[in-house]
C-alpha cells in the first residue's frame, strides 16, 4: 500500500482546486469530508503519470526558456508538443 499523508484543508471549496495543482506534481489527493473535518489524502501518482508529468514540465521549461511558440498537451500516449491553437 503506498504513503499516505493527511492534510487538514477548510471546507470553503479548495478540495478539488487543491487536488488540480497537487496533480501537476505527480501526487494523486482525495478529498475526505468527515462531520469533524476535511482532509486531503495524498499519495504519489503510479510511476507512469509522475514520468508523464516530469517529462511535461521539463519540456514547458525549455520552450518557455527560449520563448518558442509552442504548447505542451497531453495525450495518450504521454504528450504532444504543438503550435498555440492547433
């Protein structure tokens, strides 16, 4: 079973943002409301999505590096790296 970790968070509606951007670094959260509390419940992403989500932002760092006009997407089969708007 993976690490665990809980994290005491308000009721005011940050759950699902906080699952959002803890998900760009390659965790995985639930939100748990309990009659006492709310709690995010954090583990690692499975290997494959913290690798997707690495490769991502390294390749957003260099675009963004040399000011190249491309965006990063994903797809299934990891990522896609295209011009804005296509």
């Amino acid at each position: 079973m993976p690490e665990t970790i809980r994290i005491d968070i308000p009721r005011l509606g940050v759950g699902s943002d906080l699952t959002e951007a803890l998900a760009v670094h390659g965790l995985r959260a639930e939100v748990v409301d309990r009659d006492e509390a709310c709690e995010l419940h954090i583990t690692w992403a499975d290997e494959r999505e913290r690798l997707v989500i690495g490769a991502i932002h390294a390749i957003e760092g260099y675009l963004s590096d040399r000011e190249l006009p491309f965006v990063v997407q994903r797809a299934d089969a990891g990522a896609v790296v295209r011009p804005p708007g296509d």
